[in-house]
C-alpha cells in the first residue's frame, strides 16, 4: 500500500464550501452555470467549464465530452456533472484554514497565500442554498458541475492583479453594487482568482486498488456514469478544474475596468430562505481600489515553497474574475 499526493487547481466562476465530517476536512467546489447572459449583465461572456487530468488516449476517449489535449493529458467538458476521486482517503488538515483576512493587501508571500483572499460571501450574510449539498436530488440548473474532495492544504495561488509599468499590481477590492458611491464599512481586501489544494490517495496495485476519476451525472439525470484510471507512477498527481470566460479583453476595452462584474453569478446559490436573494443590479461584487497597491513581485512564494504549483501566474485578470467562497464557520 502507498499514498498517491494528488494536486488540484481551481480557477474561474467556482465557489468553495470548506466543510468537516467525521471522515474530516472536505471542500466542495460549485462551478456555477455561466453559459447564458442574465438580461441586466454587460460585458459578458459565456464561462466554459471543463477538467483536465493525467490518463491515457485509451480512457480519454471513452466520453465524447472529452478529447486528448496532449499525450498522456485529458480535457473534458462538464455539463451537469457530479466529479469524485476514488478511492476518497480521510485527510488531516495541515492547518486550520484562515477565514478572514489580516488586512486588505497581504504582508508577504505567505498572506498572499491564505485562504481567507478567496472572498467569502457569508460575511455579507448569505448562507449556502442547501438543494447544492450533496444529497438525493439533483441541484438547481444554476449549477454546470460539482466536486467533493478531502483535503489537506487549500491555498491562495493567484491573486487579482492590475498591470501599470510593465508590472503586475495586486489591489484591495471593495465589494458594492455596479454603479454605486463607495461607503465606509464594505468587505476590501485582496481576492484570489486561483486556488491549489492537495489530497491524497491509497493505491495497491498489486490488489486491484488504483486511484480513478469518476465522471457521473446528478442524481435522477440521463447520461453515462464513466471512471478513468489515474497514472500510479507519478509522483503526483494533476487535476485542473476551470470555469473560466471563452475570451478575455485586449487592453482599453470598455469593461477592462478593474470590476468583476461575474461575481454577480455566485449569488444564484446563496439561500433565499435565510436573506432574499438581491437582484442582479443590487449584488455586491469586486470593484479595484487604486488609491492602494503592492507589486505582485513581492507577494510571490520561494522555490522552495510546496504550496503552489506555479508561483507568480494567475489567471488572466482581463477582466477580473475572481473566486468565492461560502463559509459559514
């Protein structure tokens, strides 16, 4: 028997749940449907879900959702998707994630690094809807695809940047309403737009016991159920989970503007039953404050550092789309 690390990286229009049961720490990830423009939205565009991970041509090819992206890689299109890894290993958390930020702009490469920068939309009020935990029933049609994983580590790997000189800067971002006056008293701070976490698995190939990705539909859907084998001979394990706009900004376009208008979609989840869901005009989403900054370069992890996989890269922040997180602890 030995244990298979496994990385997983999320980026684009997915909300975090953290959450703990006896088996201990688990996150759910909720990529949230972008494909339709809501009529009150500017500046859209449709966000593509999709998941990419290690296996042969052979397993890649048994979904015509999926196509081999290179030798040995997978990419697949999610569409009302149920994701797992088995078997699931019980984790323990190497540390308690932070919740909330120390102040707005990180002091080093290790802030920059917390949990707490993936904004959490609990501090405005809102509670998960509870028809997108996992259960018997499928989740509302707001929802392209979930995933539920234990884990070990959950970091901030990408922060929202500006770029000015040649230079990439992060801001505090103020959560308001488009077209409203700054107030004191709103949520300001950095906001990642990619997390990194890490998980495990027991193989014993020579018992049969290989490590699998599951694609299944929700429950009581049509579709096929399909498993794809994971390399056992890596020293770990990459699964890239996305949700990101077809097409990003060139410079100067007119919503190229430091506001994260996309936000807005994560309010779909939140449970109407503990405070009404705000209109689309009336959510709160990220907008750039310029007043303050500090150099992305300074904010970056050593090589040494085991907690990104690649330092100093975000997604593109054209415009920005940054993620959330709904955590009610």
């Amino acid at each position: 028997m030995t244990t298979l690390p496994i990385r997983i990286i999320l980026h684009g229009l997915i909300a975090l749940v953290p959450q703990t049961d006896a088996s201990g720490p688990k996150m759910m990830a909720l990529l949230v449907d972008g494909h339709s423009k809501p009529p009150e939205m500017d500046c859209f565009s449709e966000h593509l879900p999709r998941i990419k991970f290690p296996t042969t041509s052979q397993q890649c090819t048994q979904s015509d959702d999926c196509i081999v992206d290179q030798p040995g890689s997978c990419l697949c299109k999610l569409n009302r998707h149920e994701i797992s890894i088995l078997p699931q290993t019980a984790q323990v958390a190497d540390q308690p994630l932070d919740r909330t930020p120390r102040r707005n702009l990180p002091f080093d490469a290790n802030e920059a690094a917390s949990f707490a920068n993936v904004v959490n939309i609990s501090r405005l009020g809102y509670k998960l809807d509870p028809a997108f935990r996992l259960g018997p029933n499928a989740p509302p049609t707001t929802l392209a695809a979930r995933f539920v994983f234990p884990f070990r580590m959950a970091a901030s790997c990408g922060l929202a940047t500006r770029r000015d000189d040649l230079a990439d800067y992060v801001h505090p971002l103020s959560m308001r309403p488009l077209e409203k006056e700054e107030e004191s008293g709103e949520i300001s701070q950095s906001m990642t737009m990619r997390v990194e976490a890490t998980t495990a698995v027991d193989v014993d190939i020579s018992a049969g016991k290989v490590p699998v990705l599951r694609l299944s539909r929700f429950p009581g859907e049509v579709g096929d159920t399909i498993e794809f084998s994971l390399p056992t001979d890596l020293s770990e394990i990459q699964i890239e989970v996305s949700n990101d706009r077809e097409h990003y900004m060139v410079p100067d376009k007119k919503c190229d503007d430091g506001v994260g208008r996309d936000f807005a979609f994560f309010y779909e989840l939140v449970d109407a039953q503990n405070k009404p869901k705000p209109k689309w005009l009336d959510r709160p989403i990220p907008h750039a404050k310029y007043s303050v900054a500090k150099s992305n370069s300074d904010l970056i992890l050593g090589a040494t550092s085991t907690l990104c996989l690649t330092k100093g890269k975000a997604a593109m922040s054209r415009p920005i789309c940054v993620m959330a997180s709904i955590d009610e602890n």
